[in-house]
C-alpha cells in the first residue's frame, strides 16, 4: 500500500516539478508503442494539474501522437508496407482500406471514442487508406477529448481509492473472476 502511494506522490511531484514534458512525451510515444498506459500516464498528468489541464496537456499530446502515426503509414505505406506484398494482398487491402475510408464521421469519432479502442491500429489504417486529413483530425479532436476525459476521470477516482484496502481487494477480485470467466468460456468455445 505505501509503494503504491510513494509511486503515485513521486510520479505527480516529478511531472509538476518539470515533469510534464516527460509526460507528453510519453503521451505522444503511446501512439507509436500501444504497450505504454496511457490510462495511468493521463491520470499522473491529472493528479498533478487537476481535470482541465490534465485533460487539456493529455488531448493535446495523444492527438500529437495519433496525428504523426497517421503521416508517417498515410506517405509511407506505399513505399515501404505495398512493396513487400503480392498483387492479390495488394488488392485485399486495397479493398479493406476503401471500406475504412468510407466510414461516416459520426461512427469514426465513437470508434476514437472508445477506451478500449486500440488507437494505433486506427491510425495506422486511417493513414495507410488515405482517409482525408480533415475527417480524420475532426474525429480525432471530437473523439479524443472523451477518451482522455474518461480516462482521467476514472484514473483520478482510481488514485484516490487506491489508499482504500477495500477497494484494492474488491478491484483484485473482481479482476480474478473476469480471468476465470474468461479461461471457463475460452475453453467451453475452444477459442484462444
């Protein structure tokens, strides 16, 4: 319990003492390597400024972030991915990539909305399709903030609970039957 505490006091005295830049670095990195949590990055950020400005610094970064993951597949992919394809791969994405091209703004912004969305994956299909800058930066913007949002509000709420031991008992069990019901499903549906 008081690792957790000590971590949460050093990582937001660290970000409020300069730190922030590292912050948005590793917000913006998050679009790149999707290993990195955005969730417990965007909640420091908000424990060291509050809700408007974490919020704000954190929407401001992942947009970034999503934003040069988008150029970097939208110039590149043919130069480098349609290289190493066959023609009937080649014609297969090309396929898929028109269908992801057409999708409406409305269902791109709930799709960028979504925290559980891997967001790497939609850039770089955005950016590889050749989706229109315009639509996608308007859904990224709209979508985005939200995302952040929720991620803030409940990596705030989370902080806070986490000197409660109730809390970490019912979260830890709560994660424990989640992964037993998984396991008891996978193996009644044979999936992996």
């Amino acid at each position: 319990m008081n690792i957790i505490n000590d971590f949460i006091s050093y990582s937001t005295e660290l970000i409020m003492n300069g730190g922030l830049i590292i912050g948005i670095i590793l917000i913006v990195s998050e679009s790149f390597f999707p290993i990195l949590p955005l969730g417990v990055m965007v909640a420091l950020i908000t424990n060291a400024y509050g809700l408007f400005l974490g919020i704000t610094f954190s929407w401001l970064a992942n947009c970034i972030g999503c934003y040069l993951t988008y150029l970097i597949f939208y110039y590149l992919s043919e130069k480098i991915i349609y290289r190493f394809l066959t023609k009937k791969m080649q014609e297969k994405i090309n396929q898929a990539n028109n269908k992801f091209k057409k999708i409406s703004l409305p269902t791109l912004v709930a799709i960028i909305t979504l925290p559980f969305t891997p967001s790497f994956i939609i850039n770089i299909l955005a950016g590889v399709s050749k989706m229109s800058r315009k639509k996608y930066l308007i859904a990224l913007g709209i979508g985005k903030i939200f995302m952040i949002s929720f991620w803030a509000y409940i990596g705030k709420s989370f902080i806070e609970s986490m000197s409660d031991l109730k809390t970490i008992i019912a979260l830890s069990m709560m994660l424990l039957i989640a992964y037993l019901i998984s396991k008891i499903v996978s193996k009644r549906i044979n999936i992996e």
